[in-house]
C-alpha cells in the first residue's frame, strides 16, 4: 500500500481540515494524553528491543558484517529511507554518522587505492562517514546486496527520500578545510538507491552549509524542506531551478511568521509564547551566501525575522503536510513536534496572498510519555512513529507512536544503551526497518501495523 498521511487524520479528517483556517487543532497540550497503543511492551529475552504482543523482529544487518563489495558494515547508523525496486525487490539506504576518528569503526580492512571518496584526513585515510545500500527480496526480506555507496563524508546524520528515488544524505557538521580535513563539510549529498556502487560524491552547495538534520520532498512542486540540528536552528526550504535536478540549484530559503510583531522564537524556553494546538500563517525569507564560511546561516537568518526552533531533526512528508521533531523544544526542554501545511500557491509569487500555516503540534511536559524525538515516520494505520534520542546516565529510549490527536504511548523500548533511528516502512506497508545506532543493527520489524488502535 501507499504509505502516507491520507489516514492521519482517521476519521477526524474531515474536522481537522474544516477549522485549518479557523485556525482550531487535534493537538493537546503537552503528551500528557497517553494512549494504550498496541498494548503492553512484551519483554524480549534476548534484550534488545521490547515490542506489543503480535510484534516480531529480526536482525537483518550488523557492526562489521561481511558486505557484498568486500567492506564491512560501518558503526554509527542513523537516518535511513526505504525503496521500491523492480521485481518486487526493496532498498534501504542508510546514514553511517562517523566522524573523522571514527576510522576504526567504518568499512575498511584495505583502503582500496581508487576509492571515489569526498575527502580524506590529514594522514590521507580516507573519511568513513557516508552511506550503505541494501538490496533485499520484498518477500523474505533477505539481503541479496549490501555495499558502500557514499563515503568521504562527516556525521551523515539523517536526510530524505525523494520521489524520483534517491536518498538525501545530511551532513551534520561544519569542519572547514584545513581543520585536520581537505575540505569544507556541512552539505547535502545525492544517492540514488538503484545504483550498485559508490556514487559521485557531489555536494549541493545551493542547498546551503550548515549543521544539516534532515530532508522531505513535497512531491507536488519538487520542493526541499530542511531541518538544522541546533540550538538556535532555522527551518529552510530548497526551491530548485528544475524540479528533481537538484545540482542545477535553486533558491535557499527560511521561515517566518507573518505577523512581525511576534516573537520570531518557537522554542518555549522562557516566556510560552507559542501555544501548543495553536496555528500562525507564515512566510519565507530568502538567505544568501548560503556556503555560508563562517557557519552563520541562521544567524543571518534570525536577524531578518526567521523563526528560531530548538534542534530541528526528523522531517516527514505526509498527504499535503510536513511534521518536524525540535529535540530539545517546550518549557520542559522534552521536545516538540512541528506541523507545515504549504500554500497552495507553495513557491511562488501568490503565495503572500494565501500563506502557508504553522503549528506546535505536540509540546511534551513529561518525559515518560515522549522525549527528545529524532528521526520520525508514518505509519500504515497513520499514526507517526518516532524515535526518541535521550542520553543519560542511565538511557531508556522508545520508538513512540503519536495519534493524530497528539496522544503518545510506546511502540517499543530499547533494551541497550542506544537510541533508535532510521525508523521507515516498506511499501507494502506490512515491514518497519529501524536502526540501532551503535553498535549497528538494522531491524525488520513485523506486526499489526495497519490495525486501527
């Protein structure tokens, strides 16, 4: 089946899209509003992940497994996106978030002397940030093909899928060259999941330098929609020269409320001045010298009324609506979940007159209930699924669902001391594939997803 929002909404669509303009809301204060979801987490004997009565799981990919092109899977995985192939195949294309001392921990034994690589360290190694590929059977699930398709890059952190099948990989990081690398870091690199070897490492410069999270394509105009993984971070899109040729460039740009007269600060931090279920119009400001040397972007930003989130992360495109995580947003500092709705003039000169909506779609106030999302999805039965990214002493973090009233509750626990990430379904709907981010495991997890709860 198709996997997108068209059942977000359930049967409250029809009352969550006649108030859009009356400004009214599903959304609930806080995530105080539980849910009992599929019921209780089932303890898995082999400590991994606990998962509801009906759920299973099967490790399909792991750290320093034997890859098909002679490497081995990297460490650190993060973001991922899941394909439709011919013949009923699937891939995944996965972010391996390694930095440059990560060398140890990324795909090699032997440094091929022709590696198509992006950049290399000061002792000419090679950087082992980047992406896998794997190529499974759409019925079994067996991995037929796994190999290195991106590599020479710095903390691949998340990135997106786009409708022309290809994977968004993010760098998260600002290492200029000379900083114990040969090259500037901070961009966004192309990888088709058909292709069975190491592509091309192109950065998209147009499509600026900075601490980059993730990526969402609205496929009905083309657009890129951007997450930065800071404090202080903006919320860009990328509106490109020619739909789907995303290296001929486009214009960079981030958002802004309408009204100038409110604070340009979504994050909650002091004073609450963006109300939880509450919408705002707003609009788009252009950003220039978006290679931006002295990683002031948002800086640039900010000062010409750009809205300020806190660590926007995971983006998902939905049926003609975007949802973002800001990690570290909400007085309680436990996170949030943003909600974009474009214009129907999205990208061009009509839309001031018809402006696209914001909304703080969930504000946790307690941390039992959602914490720190991440990377986040949607699921069959049109719930979001998100993965939560605390570290603590002692970390407990949990796949959790959201309804489309904002209720959460928890999917799945993970038993050791990682975070979830990469969380996506296959497109028959039936499979989710979530990451384990280190030591690496790729996760098949089957179960009810379609079931209305």
């Amino acid at each position: 089946m198709q996997i997108n929002r068209r059942n977000f909404a359930g049967g409250l669509t029809a009352l969550a899209f006649s108030g859009f303009a009356q400004h009214s809301s599903l959304a609930r204060t806080g995530a105080a509003m539980s849910h009992k979801g599929y019921g209780a987490l089932q303890t898995d004997p082999n400590g991994l992940i606990d998962l509801p009565e009906g759920f299973s799981y099967r490790v399909i990919s792991e750290f320093r497994g034997a890859m098909s092109d002679g490497n081995r899977v990297p460490d650190r995985a993060d973001g991922m996106g899941c394909f439709a192939m011919p013949n009923g195949k699937i891939a995944l294309v996965r972010n391996h978030e390694l930095k440059a001392s990560h060398f140890d921990d990324g795909p090699f034994g032997d440094v091929p002397s022709t590696l198509a690589t992006y950049d290399h360290g000061q002792d000419g190694k090679p950087l082992v940030g980047g992406t896998t590929t794997l190529l499974l059977d759409g019925e079994s699930l067996a991995v037929e093909r796994e190999h290195l398709s991106l590599v020479g890059t710095i903390r691949n952190c998340a990135g997106g899928t786009t409708p022309w099948g290809s994977w968004l990989s993010c760098e998260e990081d600002m290492t200029r060259a000379g900083e114990g690398v040969k090259r500037d870091h901070g961009w966004i690199f192309e990888v088709p999941a058909a292709h069975e070897g190491l592509v091309d490492p192109v950065p998209l410069k147009a499509m600026g330098r900075f601490n980059h999270e993730a990526a969402a394509v609205d496929p009905a105009t083309g657009i890129v929609y951007l997450t930065e993984d800071r404090n202080d971070s903006l919320f860009y899109r990328f509106i490109p020269n020619v739909s789907g040729k995303l290296a001929e460039g486009g214009r960079l740009q981030a958002l802004a409320f309408t009204d100038e007269a409110l604070d340009n600060d979504s994050r909650n931090w002091g004073e609450v001045t963006f109300k939880t279920g509450s919408w705002q119009f707003v609009r788009w400001v252009d950003v220039n010298e978006v290679e931006s040397p002295k990683d002031d972007l948002r800086e640039r930003g900010a000062r010409d009324g750009a809205i300020k989130f806190a660590r926007g992360e995971g983006i998902i495109y939905g049926d003609g609506e975007f949802y973002f995580c800001c990690t570290n947003g909400g007085a309680a500092k436990e996170g949030q979940i943003m909600r974009y709705r474009p214009s129907r003039y999205e990208g061009q000169k009509e839309e001031a007159g018809a402006p696209a909506l914001l909304q703080l779609f969930l504000e946790s106030t307690d941390r039992r209930e959602f914490s720190y999302g991440d990377n986040l999805t949607i699921a069959p039965n049109g719930h979001l699924v998100v993965c939560e990214d605390q570290y603590s002493a002692t970390v407990d973090n949990h796949l959790r669902g959201v309804t489309p009233r904002g209720e959460a509750y928890a999917l799945a626990r993970i038993r050791v001391q990682t975070e979830p990430a990469g969380a996506c379904f296959s497109p028959d709907g039936r499979t989710m594939f979530v990451n384990l981010y280190s030591p690496t495991k790729t996760l098949a997890i089957s179960g009810p997803w379609n079931k209305a709860i």
